[in-house]
C-alpha cells in the first residue's frame, strides 16, 4: 500500500545487543519509471561536460553524424577459416591420436 513506512532494525551476536537502527521510507503508487518522466537537461549538460561529451538538443539531429569522428579503434574483422581448408591443423588431427596409439602398442600398453 502506497504511505511512509518505518522500518526498526537491530543486531545481536550471541545475547549481546550490538546495534539498532531506524529507517523511514516513502512507498508511491505505480511504477517507479513513470515518475518524473521530463528531461533533466541540466543533469544531462552536466553529465556531458564532466565526460567531455557535448549535450545534443533534438533540433540538432542533423548536425550529430558530421560530429562524431572516425576511427578504427572499435571495428574488428572476423575471418572464419573452415579446419577442413587448413592441412597442417587437419595433419595434426590425423596425427596425433595415431602417434598415441603407435607409442601405446610400442610400449606393451595396447
């Protein structure tokens, strides 16, 4: 139910009473995403500055792809190899469990 709560909290170790505590909170109706829905344009200007970003107004749209500079920091290039295509790793596949097997019958172990 949406009113002012108060919460009593205490610790104990043992028998011993080592703290209290008292909070007071506020509960509202609805989500708590719908309140205070207007923009917070200082905060915004504020958070943008202290980052070394700038804050864009919406008639500014326009303006913002010639703004943001290139580079090729973030892009990665994925190239995907099919093993079957790599004969030195399809050797090794090929190879190695049969060494294993060649070295197990040499040694008595097959």
């Amino acid at each position: 139910k949406p009113g002012t709560y108060t919460v009593e909290i205490s610790a104990k170790h043992g028998d011993e009473d080592v703290g209290r505590d008292t909070l007071m909170f506020q509960r509202m109706d609805g989500v708590a995403e719908n309140f205070r829905t207007e923009q917070n344009r200082d905060l915004l200007e504020k958070l943008a500055s202290q980052t070394g970003g700038r804050y864009w107004q919406p008639q500014e749209l326009s303006k913002l792809a010639n703004e943001i500079p290139y580079s090729e920091a973030g892009i990665t290039i994925r190239d995907a190899k099919d093993l079957w295509n790599m004969p030195v790793i399809f050797l090794l596949i090929l190879l190695l469990p049969s060494s294993e097997w060649l070295l197990r019958r040499k040694w008595g172990l097959v």
